[in-house]
C-alpha cells in the first residue's frame, strides 16, 4: 500500500476530533469509552486512517483494560504496531 500523505489540517477534515487525537496523535480514548471495547460483533478491525486490516475479532480478548485487545494482528506485514505498556 502507499503512504498517504496529508497534512494535519487534511486530516481533521475527515476525522473526528478523538479519532485524530489517536490516530494522528498518539492518544487514546479513556478506558472502557471506545466504540469498540465492548463491541461483539464478529468482523474485521480496520485502520480509520487507511483502511488496512489490523485485527479480526476472532483474536479479540477481554483483558479486563476497558479497550479492546487481541492476540493476533491480522497479517505479519501492516503498517508498524507500537508496543505500549500500562502503568
């Protein structure tokens, strides 16, 4: 896949306020708020910026967190996953 390449002023006009504070940003919603922490529904995790699969929610795990969590990306070569650690 290219890179897309668009600036911030690009990107807020397509995302949500909290979708480009964590996306773009590096944030993230607080616990147990996302759309998609408690969400059940069988299908596919999908980058809100590029639309590349990340995770499918056979992977999907209740790690008890508040967001969700999954043991599997959906291939080995997507874009870079930055590993996080809870404090």
């Amino acid at each position: 896949m290219e890179k897309i390449k668009k600036n911030d002023a690009e990107w807020k006009k397509e995302l949500t306020d909290e979708q480009f504070h964590v996306t773009r940003k590096k944030g993230t919603e607080p616990a147990f708020t996302g759309e998609y922490w408690n969400n059940h529904e069988k299908g596919i995790y999908r980058c809100r910026c590029c639309g590349s699969e990340l995770f499918s929610s056979d992977t999907k795990f209740d790690s008890g967190t508040g967001w969700p969590s999954f043991w599997a990306p959906c291939r080995k070569k997507t874009s870079p996953l930055k590993k996080t650690i809870a404090s």
